[in-house]
C-alpha cells in the first residue's frame, strides 16, 4: 500500500470528507443553478465614477472584461446609447451606489456567450427609445451560463423582459420582472437548461412568466396580472422538467377568464406541491390549494407526477406560499431604495386584483423614474 493510500485512509478514518468540494457560494443567500458563479471573485476591482456611457470610469468600460467587480461611487441612471454587453467573470454590486442606487435604460443588456456573471441589486430598464438597433429584450442571455441575477429590476422589456436561450446553470432571485412594454410584454422566454426562479415577482406581464423549454424550477414566485395566462409550460415538442413548488398566482385587472398555467401537453413532466391561486379580485389574500386540474384545462399532463427531480447544487430554502408572498412584497427588486417605478409596481401587487394594468410604453408610467444618485464622499471597497 502506498503512503499517499494510506493517509488517504487515515484522513476518511478520522472523519474529514476526502474529496469535500471547496466551492463557495456567489454570496450567503446564493441559491439554485447558480448559486456558484464567482464573478469577478480574484480579480481587480473596478469603480465607476461617471453615468456616461462610455469612457474609463463608464460601467460600460467597467463591464468589458473580467475579472472584475466593479463597485459605484455615484448613482443613478446610465442611460445607455447602445447594447451594453457584459463580459464573462465579472461581478457588479449595484449596493455600493451612493444615493437611490443605480440603473441603465434606453438599450438592452446583454450576458450573451458569457459566464461566470453575478449581477445584484441594479435596474435595468430598456424601454421604447433607440429602437433601430434596441433588440428586443431588457436583458438577453443566449448561450451563456453559471449566472447569478439577485435584487433587479427588470422592466419595459419591449418583447421579453428576459429573453434566456441555449444556456444554463443561471438563478434569477429576489427580482422585478414585469411591466413589459409593447410591442409583446412578455416575462421571460426560458429556453434553457437548469434553471432556478425563486422569490420573484412576475407582474403585468401579457404572459411568460415564464415560458419554460428546458429542466426549470419554479419556486415561492408571485405571479400577479397576466392576460394570456401566467406560467407557460412548455408548448413544445420538447421534454421537460417543471419543479412548481409554493407559488402563489393571483389575477388582476386584465387577467379576465385566463388561468394560471397555460399552453401544456404530455411533454411536460410536472412535480407541484404548495402552490395556490387567487383569481377572485377582491382585494384579499384568499387564494386555494392548486390541484392537478388547473395545471390540466388545455391539455391534459403526464399523470402521476413524480417527485421532484430538478436538483440543483445547492437546494432553495422554500417557504409557504403565503410566506413568500410577505416576503416578495417587502424585499423584491431594488428593495434597498424602491424609486417610484417599483414602489407603483409593488402597489398593484398589494392591491391583489385591484390594481394593473399593461403597458404600451414606459411614459405610460411617467418614464423611467428618477434616480436621485449622488457621487460618493469617500470610494468604497464593498
């Protein structure tokens, strides 16, 4: 027996995990598919000090390549003139902004053919202006991966507000996504493998929200408002694997006969557990129990469903439905400093069927906000 065999088995004999995984977190509350993207963790750290849109010192320059974490000394909004496309291993902590917090607008951001990204606590707002070359989604991710998107802002996507297509291992957590604009006011398209939504909030939206195509978990959303209908499952020929776990959907105003799953078939393999529904429009929390016939009035799924099987590595604490709900209403999006737009959007939530309604535009809401951003006394190192 070698000495390397040996100590091998004394080590497994003294109870340390031989091959223990070294791998941390994105940060404490990472959880989901990608919960281990590390960023720019090891890089240099990158200040923006300018809302141009481009420039040493602009978020665009910042951006360009990894590893970074880039960190703010001022805020408010960048108003993009272009696509700003994010560079792989970069991490940007949208939290350090000084004032409200910062924001881009006007132009889609895009996380295509990158990895290794965490984005946390900023907007992005994309909105009907620079259309010649605007694409078509507030934030586009087409074959990217390992993606951690926490406490944003997603709104005035023009025909997705996230459009994910031929990526994977990506969390979207404790964010906004809603009040798409015309000319479709969709949530999400999620053409996509080993996907985590979790504690968001999909409001306003004409549907998607999301249209899942791939290995998906949907866990502790509030889907508020939809017209067509809420979740999408699938309206594919592919095969796929929808974890649906303590979601509460609750009509609104638009909402009329259209339920809350919409367009399934047999391709679709479904685990649900804890899930309710509201569709009363009475100004209260008073929702039931989802059973396996709201998940069934267009076409009948796969019966009987098995027990969950999309496992990521590191397993999302789920809540009730009505937990989720207390918590989404107090925390999601930028909840550091909610600006008008989320305060209103969170209005219409909390009106629980009273309010909403869908947009053609963002001037419809009084534009994007204001961002009351200030630069910052002293540089941080957050």
């Amino acid at each position: 027996m070698t000495l390397i065999r040996k100590i091998m088995l004394l080590i497994g004999f003294l109870g340390v995990p031989i091959f223990a995984s070294a791998q941390e977190k994105s940060f404490e509350d990472a959880e989901g598919f990608g919960a281990h993207a590390t960023g720019g963790r090891g890089g240099v750290m990158y200040h923006v000090t300018h809302l141009g849109d481009a420039g040493p010192g602009s978020l665009r320059d910042a951006v360009s390549q990894g590893p970074r974490t880039v960190v703010f000394d001022v805020g408010g909004y960048v108003p993009l003139e272009s696509i700003l496309h994010i560079a792989s291993d970069i991490t940007v902590n949208g939290d350090t902004a000084p004032g409200e917090g910062v924001g881009t607008r006007n132009y889609e951001v895009s996380l295509s053919g990158s990895h290794n990204i965490i984005l946390r606590h900023l907007r992005i707002r994309q909105g009907d202006t620079g259309q010649k070359q605007n694409k078509k989604s507030a934030v586009a991710i087409n074959r990217g991966g390992n993606i951690m998107l926490d406490h944003l802002s997603i709104e005035f996507g023009r025909w997705e507000n996230i459009d994910m297509t031929q990526s994977r291992d990506i969390t979207v957590q404790n964010s906004i996504i809603g009040n798409g604009i015309a000319p479709q006011r969709f949530g999400c398209l999620c053409e996509s493998e080993n996907v985590t939504f979790s504690h968001n909030l999909w409001i306003n939206n004409h549907g998607r929200n999301p249209k899942g195509k791939g290995n998906i978990q949907l866990i502790n959303n509030i889907v508020y408002n939809w017209q067509v209908g809420g979740y999408s499952l699938g309206h594919s020929a592919g095969k796929f694997k929808h974890d649906i776990i303590g979601n509460y959907f609750i009509a609104g105003p638009v909402s009329g006969a259209h339920r809350a799953f919409y367009e399934a078939n047999p391709n679709a393999s479904v685990y649900q557990t804890g899930n309710y529904v509201d569709y009363d429009l009475n100004g209260l929390l008073d929702g039931t129990l989802m059973t396996e016939a709201e998940f069934g009035n267009m076409t009948p799924l796969q019966s009987p469903w098995a027990a969950g099987t999309v496992a990521p590595p590191v397993a999302v604490t789920i809540d009730s439905a009505q937990s989720a709900y207390a918590k989404v209403m107090a925390g999601v999006g930028c909840s550091l400093h909610r600006d008008s737009v989320d305060t209103a959007i969170v209005a219409d939530l909390i009106s629980l069927g009273k309010k909403g309604k869908l947009l053609d535009s963002q001037e419809q809401m009084g534009g994007f906000g204001t961002l009351n951003g200030v630069q910052a006394t002293t540089q941080t190192s957050r």
